[in-house]
C-alpha cells in the first residue's frame, strides 16, 4: 500500500495548482498562465515537501508567493497559502498544537479576505489529521460556507478531497469515501458546467476505490490523471511517475503482473532522469521488486531489494518514511528466503525488521507474520502460533477488522493449525480470513462463503478459498457432520468464479497466462476433483455438469476472451472511424512488440531498450484508448466482459446422433475425460504415472520420424503396436464405453494436444518376433481411424460459437497459395531473423504440384511462385470460402507468436512475407476452412487455456470455424494424394471428419505396405467444425462439347432413321 501513499502527498500538492490555475471562479473563468520557471520552482517545492524538509519546503514557498506577487498575480500568492499550510500541517517534528500557533501566526499576517476561507479549511484539515472530531465539522463548515459565498468551488473540492485523503490514511474508508461524494457533487453541479476540472480529485478516487475494491473507478480516474500529466505543456517527471505507480499497483492487485511491470520499469525509468534522493529510487526499486516476487521469480525480486536497501543506506536522512521502507524491503527479503529455504536468512531479516520496530511500529503486524511463517518452515509450531497470534492482535488495532492484512495473518493461523492436524480450527480461520475481506459476513463456526459482490479482495479470496477447499475436502473424506457434499461444490464453483473474474479484469495476455498456470490450474482441478467427489458420493449427474463446466472454463479462459472481444467490437455500437482507430493502435503495437523481438534475436541490446519503450508507449495509449471506449460505449464493455461457457446439455443439443465428445482436463495428478453423447454423460479420472509426458513424448517422436522404420521395421511396429494400445486403453477405452457412436470429436489438454488419435489401436496386436522384420504391415492395424470419424476441438465453448460461424462462409471458392524458395535472395535490409529464417528453407515442388492440381478442378484463385506472396493472401483471404496454403510452417516454441507461414519473398517493403500468428489473428476472414498444407502447422507451445499456440489456432481467432492442419512434416506424395482425395471428397458433398477419414484410407487401403507407417498420413488433423462445406468444381467445356457431340449425333441418327422410315 505504500507505493501509494506517498504518491498523493505530491501530487495532491501537484494538483491544487496546475499550471492553469483558476481565480474567482465566474461564467467563463479565466485562466492565468504562470511563466515556465515558476511551475519548476513549484516542483521544486513540492519535492522538499515529499522528502520531509519541511522548513526548506516552507521558504521555497514563501520565496514563490513573493514571485507571484512581484507578478500581480496576487489571488494566486493567496491560494499558495494552501500548499504552505499543508507543509505545516503534515510534517512530522512538530505537535497539534505548534502547527495551530503557526498557522495562527499566519493569520494575524495576511490581511486578506481571501484568505479566511483557506485558514478555515487549513484548521478542518489539521483538527481531521489529529482525529479531532468535535472540531473539525465546526471549521470545515465555516470554510466551504466562505468558499461557496465567493464562488470558489475548485477551493471547496479540493478541501474535500484532501478530508477524504486523510481519512484514507486513518484506514476510515467510510468518511474517506463520505468527503469524496461531496468533491465529486462540486464536480458534477458546480464546476463542470463552467468547463472547470477539479484535477485533485482524480489522484483521491484513485486510491480509495482501489481500497474499496471497486477496481474499474480507480483506474478511470488513474488515467484521467495520467493523461492530465501528459498533455500538460510542463510534464512533471516524478508526479506522472507516481501515477504511473499508481496504476502499476492496481495491476498488481487485479494480478496483471506483466502490465503492472511495465509500469512501474515505467516509473523507475522516469526518475532516474531526474536529481532526486537515494530515498525515491528507493521506493521505485522495490515495487519493480514486488511484482518479481509476485511473479516467483526469487532471483530478480531479491536483487531489486537488495538495491533498494543500497539507495536507503546512501540516504543521509534517517526519517520514518525512511525507516518505513527499510522494513519493507526486510519483509521482503524474508519471503525471498523462505521461498528458497534459506531460513537462516530469512530469520535473519525478520530480525532486523523487528529491531527497528522496537522504534518505528510500522508494518509490525506484519513482521510478527513473517516470524510466524520462518518458525512454520522450521516446524516450531508453538513458536509460530504465538506469533500468528501477535499478528492478528496488532493487525486489528492497527487496520480494525476489515482488511487484506488480515486476512493473509487468518491464513497463517490456519496452516498452522493444519499442521498441527486441527482441521476444523483451521477452517474456522479461514471463514474469519474471509470475514475480514467481505461486507455483511460472517460464518466463523460454519462453511458458507461471501458473496462474491461483497468480496473486497479477490486475490485474497482465492488465496483463502484455495486452503478452504482442502481442508473440507479432508474434512468431507473423514465424513465430518459438519460439512456436505453441497459445502464442497459450492466453495469450489465459487473459486473458479473468482478465477475467472480475476482473469478478465487482466489486460496483458502474458498475465492471463501466467496466472492460469500458477494458481489457476491447481484451484480447477481441486474444484472439479470435488465436484466428482460430489457425484460419486451422492449420484447426482448436476455434478458431473459442474466439474465439466469448471473444465470449460480453464480451457476457455483466453480464446474465449479474443473471440468475445471481436463480438463487442461488431455489435457494441461503437463507431467504424473509432473501430479503425483500434485496429491500427492493435497492429502498431503488434509491430513495435515484432521488432522489439527481432532486435531481441539478433543481440542488439540498444536498440531492444529503445523498442521497449516503443512498445511500452503503444501499450499504455492503446490501453488508455480501449478503456474509454469501455467508458462511452457500455454495451461494448458488457459484451467484453461476458462470461458464458459450455454445459454438457449445450454440448449435447448440438451433437449429431452417434456422436461423442470427448473433453480432457490434464491436472498435477490425474487426467479427466468428460464424455458426452446426445443421451449420455460420463466421467473417467485417469490416473498420471510418473513418466506419462516422456511416454507422450517419445511416441509422438517415433510417429515424426520414419528412418528407425526404414532401419529396423520389426523394432518400430512392435513398440508402436504396444504404445498405440496403451493410449486406447489409457485415454479413449473406458471414456467411450457405454456411448453409442460412429463420431469422436476431441478436446485434448496439455501434451495431449500432440497426439493424433487416429493411430491409436483399438485392439491388441501380436508382437513379431525379436529379431524379425516379417508382418510389419502398418496398412493392416486396427486403427480408430478404420472405426470412427475424427475431429478435434479447443474446447465445447469454442464448438457452439463455429456452429453459429458457418452460417457466414461467403462462397465456394479456394485461395491457394504454393510460394518458392529460390526465386529471389533475401534482401540485406531484412531483420537478421528473417534471413537466417529464408536460408533455412528449402523448395517445396509437391506444393505446387498440389496448387496446380487444385486449379484444374475447382474454382477460385490460385497463385504460385512469385505471386504467392503476402500482400497477395492478406488483399485476397477475406473473399474467399476456402484457403489452401501449401507452405513452409516455422514454430517458435518460446515465442509462440513469432511462429508463422513463410511466403515468396517479393523484395516488398511494406510486407516481410512471413505471415505470423499475431498477424493471422487480426485478419477479418469470412471462410468455412483453411488448409494449412504445410509443416507443422499444429504443432505449437502448449498455453493453459488456449490449447497448443499453433499457427492454425490464429486463423480460429481470425474467424475460420475448421481447419485442416499437420502435426509434422509432410512428405510430399503422400500427402498430395491425401489432399487430392480430401477436396474430391468434400466436392462430393462429405463432411470434413470423414472426408479426412476417407482420404487417409484410401491411401493406406491403396499404397504399398511399406509406405504407410503413420508418418506417411497421420500428420493431417481436422479442426473444429466439420460439417459439409461448399467447394465449387470448375466445369470443363470439354464435357459440354462432347455432350453436345452426342445429342446431336442422336439427334442425326433419329432424323436419319426417320428419313429411311419414310
């Protein structure tokens, strides 16, 4: 929180006298520009005030009101009283008492009437600083009184705010937000009609609806503030950094810990330009720090306070403030140490935070936390509760009941108590834990939960909820009368709730994943592992429906969002000017994130620093922008935000007879196959073995590489054989038994996502004998393939939004695209990566072969060599129904956006004719399938909640409903008859699985048996929709004119026989 703090303390000084500062305020108010050197001067000021050099402060002030009125700007000299009392006011070596002779003395000096309003105000706030209640109504009635009967609302509001601030600081949210109302009511009815701002209050509303919990208010206002900042013609560095700090934290408390760094690097970047105290760098040091430890990365987060603590020790001044963040920084370097178990120094610092306690209490709460915590990690747990319990104690005198803090000190208790095997004592800690993070709760003997509304914490919430739903999953097993199998769901439907709430609210993409993989994985599978428990033990299938809908929703949770967010741009209402405006914020930030990573791969340091801050600039204003859009155009915020995911009767009204969907959640310990037939639901846990990802692995391996085939044929079809049945009987065998089917469409998860289910064997094959390579026939195995239609999916959600996306396929007709590799070399002003990438690649004749093949018989247009370049796909995509692109695949595994398609290079200097995935995503496309001939176009990084980043998934996100896509590198011949049988199929009317199916039979059925090891046909996998699509034949005029031949010679043989008749 005290990141925060200190940010007002300069920039409600900032605020109250901008560089336009208002007079008497009448009709049109007129404005007074202060010449360049004063502002600077103000700054100055301001700084020694925010360092505690009070008297210093003091006469920079004086010296500054004297400028003024050198100038005639007497009002203004009178209204910097405000700043100068405010000096006085907050400083910290003098009494109540001493402040109210000083500003008295004051009085007595200034003659003005001007000045009664502000020395009034100037008492509300020192009597509101000091809790002295009686008097502080008494005076600030008397100032907004003055105020209002000379017109000088902009003074009345900011009185009001700095009421609310102090407030704030007292941790009294009720009065803080009280005195906001009344700034924000001067706002609206007295100021804005006049077209005067109240710039003060933006800083305030910041901080106390972030304490509120009420995150979208704080960040509108935090970006008021900050465009204020920025468009100002002086640009105060270290006021726009502490708002940049400000909006920093709200990221890091929604856990957008990507954008939340971004940020404060932001801020730290801004003073290091500036001559300020070690003491400032200090403060942006260990934030940048606070997220690294958020993130887990221990390394960096304990280099950034081991700096910070060097920028406090070069501090000459010892002030609390100072003293304050050498305890955070020690508090932070304790969780450092224990994450590492190093608990020698982490006691260590625990202990050096408590000796300056002994002096300056702050944060003592917390300190008695972390003893608590060390002792825990040592097993001391005596030790640990009787600081778990110190903590509690001082945490309440210090914040009262309501507070994260105190949560988190609940939290500890409980995991002591769990050690100590107390497990109803620890729940009843954790409903404490989430008492003091909600409204109207309280349960501390039972199990209920807050509503989610009234939770003022959602990272708290999910922090408690996690430990709360172990601990009544233990409590459930032992059959405890106090828990139900209803207590158990609805804490784990309540998690996920929160999950997926706390992941909206996330702007950086990279945040969503993180976050998915580091506590969003473990809370679903807890979740639908006691949903499943649920439903064992009482029968009821609802539960099933639960645990499946909890499974949709880790999988959904950031396509799901990139396809809502194209629906909210097309029916949210707003604009096509404003929508193309986005689109091109989207694409130059899309642009400068490429060349920051093309700098990055070529080891240009320099230049990489500089594209940061490109990159950084286009993320802030495209965020600043999406969000005012979000602001003007509610229903396009509504549509943004709207959650649905699939339940399993969804799935089954959209299911064909004899069709089954098979969905997989991939948890820490077991996998979960949801089954789900137009009739039928079921569900298997699978148990993980140790070495199940190696397993995945290497078979996926032996099925991308047919050499060992070539070498030693007995060796390779024995272990395929054995592996291939394993998989049924692992994965497929019990899921679908039960279900009636001819249909499978599969939801992989995790390293499933590589594995073509097509080759795996439905029954046990005899092994050949050791040593032999006699009846290694792979064309005569019982494949799946033989048995069922096969189709793949990322998740149910994503199928119910392809079957309403086919209805808008525009035609028939094929684009394809075969590129070549040696027509031209690669230009030098190319990216290093894009050369070494183009020397990689090697002529692909079959592709053309297969273009031109296409050409012959169907309808569209078709472009190879030269013309097969960029530009060409990108003008001509939207306009066609089908897309064949028969190319190089490049997958970057640690940059799954920079994996992409590799066209002709055509010396082009608006295109790099590389078609990357961040590019595929934003093209508007209107077909019902893209083929992606090429190599290892499926392949990608697996993302929780995305499936395997491959370059096909970005044609999903771009629109296209069905794809066609390989797994690894296609061999030429055999995959020209694949595809040439594949698209005869489909002419004919099939549906895409089974023209799929047929096309790969055929070539088994009619290929000798030494070509159809499973490299040679397996690698094509069909994903999403896979109805029927239209694809338009090329008539031939050969046929009309031998038809015509044959009519007429009929027509002749008739007249002939006719005539001889006759």
């Amino acid at each position: 929180m005290k990141q925060l703090l200190k940010t007002v303390i300069i920039v409600i000084v900032f605020l109250f006298s901008n560089s336009q500062i208002y007079a008497f305020q009448k009709t049109t108010p007129k404005t007074i520009e202060l010449p360049q050197e004063l502002i600077v001067e103000k700054s100055k000021a301001e700084l020694l005030l925010n360092e505690g050099l009070w008297d210093e402060a003091i006469l920079r002030y004086k010296s500054l009101q004297q400028k003024y009125l050198a100038l005639n700007f007497d009002q203004l000299a009178i209204n910097l009283y405000e700043d100068l009392l405010l000096v006085i006011i907050i400083r910290e070596d003098l009494g109540l008492e001493e402040k109210r002779s000083f500003i008295k003395e004051i009085k007595d000096k200034e003659v003005s009437p001007s000045f009664e309003g502000i020395y009034n105000g100037a008492l509300a706030h020192l009597f509101t600083y000091y809790g002295e209640v009686d008097s502080i109504q008494k005076y600030y009635s008397k100032a907004c009184l003055l105020y209002q009967k000379d017109n000088r609302f902009a003074l009345e509001g900011n009185l009001n705010v700095t009421l609310a601030y102090e407030y704030y600081l007292s941790n009294d949210l009720q009065n803080a937000q009280s005195f906001l109302k009344k700034a924000e009511q001067i706002l609206e009815k007295k100021l804005a009609p006049q077209n005067i701002d109240l710039v003060a209050i933006y800083n305030a509303q910041t901080l106390i609806y972030y304490s509120l919990g009420e995150y979208d208010k704080a960040l509108k206002s935090n970006l008021i503030s900050i465009r204020s900042l920025e468009n100002a013609p002086f640009i105060d560095s270290l006021a726009l950094a502490y708002e940049y700090n400000n909006l920093a934290s709200i990221y890091l408390f929604i856990e957008d810990y990507n954008n939340s760094l971004d940020y404060y690097q932001k801020a730290l970047n801004l003073v290091r330009l500036g001559d300020y105290p070690p003491s400032t760098f200090a403060i942006f040091i260990y934030n940048v720090g606070n997220v690294y430890s958020q993130q887990e990365n221990i390394p960096l987060a304990k280099e950034s306070f081991l700096e910070a603590l060097s920028y406090l020790d070069q501090s000459n001044l010892k002030t609390t403030e100072i003293q304050n963040n050498y305890i955070n920084n020690y508090h932070q370097l304790v969780y450092c140490y224990k994450e590492v178990q190093d608990l020698d120094s982490a006691l260590y610092y625990v202990q050096k935070a408590e000796n300056i306690n002994k002096t300056y209490p702050y944060r003592i709460s917390n300190t008695y936390k972390l003893l608590s915590q060390v002792f825990l990690a040592q097993a001391a747990y005596p030790k640990a509760e009787k600081y778990a319990l110190k903590s509690i104690q001082e945490t309440i005198r210090a914040y009262g009941t309501k507070s994260a803090v105190l949560s988190n000190c609940y939290n500890t208790l409980s995991q002591i108590n769990e050690k100590q095997n107390k497990i109803e004592e620890a729940l009843a800690n954790i409903q404490k834990a989430l008492e003091a993070i909600s409204i109207d709760f309280s349960d501390i003997k039972g199990v209920s939960n807050p509503k989610l509304a009234n939770v003022l914490n959602k990272g708290n919430l999910l922090v408690s909820l996690g430990r709360k739903l172990s601990l009544l999953k233990k409590l459930y097993q032992q059959e405890s009368p106090l828990v139900t199998a209803d207590n158990v769901f609805a804490t784990a439907k309540l998690t996920a709730e929160a999950l997926e709430q706390m992941n909206r609210k996330m702007q950086d993409i990279k945040s969503k994943r993180e976050s998915l993989n580091r506590q969003a994985l473990p809370l679903f599978e807890t979740a639908i592992s006691s949903a499943l428990d649920v439903a064992n033990k009482t029968g009821k299938k609802a539960y099933i429906n639960e645990a499946f809908m909890l499974s949709e929703r880790s999988k959904s949770m950031l396509m799901a969002d990139a396809m809502q967010g194209a629906i909210a741009s097309s029916l949210g209402g707003i604009p096509d000017s404003l929508l193309k405006q986005l689109d091109e914020m989207q694409e130059a930030l899309a642009d400068a994130e490429k060349q920051r990573f093309e700098a990055k791969a070529a080891g240009n340091k320099d230049l990489e620093k500089e594209l940061k801050a490109v990159v950084f600039d286009s993320k802030h204003h495209l965020n600043l922008f999406e969000y005012n859009l979000e602001s003007q155009y509610p229903k396009y915020k509504t549509l943004k935000m709207k959650s649905s995911v699939a339940s399993v009767s969804d799935i089954q009204g959209v299911l064909s007879p004899n069709t089954t969907f098979i969905e997989y959640f991939e948890g820490e310990n077991d996998i979960y196959a949801f089954a789900i037939s137009k009739n039928e639901v079921s569900v298997e846990v699978i148990p993980k073995e140790a070495d199940f990802k190696l397993n995945i692995f290497s078979f996926q391996k032996s099925l991308m590489n047919i050499k060992p085939f070539t070498k030693r044929p007995g060796l390779v079809y024995n272990a395929f054989i054995k592996k291939s049945h394993y998989f049924y009987q692992k994965l497929v065998e019990q899921a679908i038994k039960g279900h009636k089917t001819e249909r499978l469409i599969i939801v992989p998860d995790g390293q499933l996502g590589y594995l073509p289910f097509e080759v795996l064997l439905n029954k046990p094959m005899p092994l050949l004998k050791q040593g032999t390579d006699e009846g290694a026939n792979f064309a005569k195995l019982p494949y799946l393939l033989r048995d069922y239609k096969i189709s793949y999916n990322y998740s149910g959600t994503l199928l119910m939004a392809q079957q309403a996306k086919k209805e808008s396929i525009i035609n028939g007709n094929i684009l394809a695209l075969a590129p070549s590799y040696a027509s031209a070399a690669t230009p030098t002003w190319r990216k290093k990566r894009e050369v070494d990438l183009r020397k990689t690649l090697i002529e692909l004749p079959g592709a053309i072969d297969e273009v031109a093949k296409l050409e012959e018989l169907y309808t569209g247009q078709f472009y190879t060599g030269q013309q097969a370049n960029e530009r060409v796909f990108k003008d001509c995509a939207p306009k066609h129904g089908i897309l064949h692109l028969a190319m190089h695949g490049l997958v970057d595994q640690k940059d799954p956006e920079y994996s992409g398609l590799a066209l002709t290079e055509d010396q082009s200097k608006s295109e790099d004719n590389f078609l990357y995935a961040y590019e595929i995503k934003q093209l508007g496309l209107q077909a019902g399938l893209v083929v992606l001939s090429a190599c290892e176009t499926g392949v990608g990084k697996y993302q929780r909640g995305e499936g395997v980043v491959s370059i096909g998934r970005g044609f999903m996100y771009a629109g296209a409903p069905a794809l066609l896509m390989t797994l690894w590198s296609l061999n030429d011949q055999s995959g020209a008859v694949i595809i040439d049988h594949f698209y005869k199929n489909l002419s004919e009317g099939m549906e895409k699985d089974e023209a799929i199916r047929q096309a790969k039979l055929f070539y088994i059925d009619h290929y000798p048996s030494e070509y159809t090891h499973p490299f040679m046909w397996a690698a094509f996998v069909q994903v999403g929709d896979y109805s029927s699509i239209e694809v338009n034949r090329r008539t031939s005029w050969m046929y009309y004119i031998i038809g015509a031949c044959v009519v007429l010679l009929g027509l002749l043989l008739f007249l002939f026989k006719k005539r001889k008749k006759a």
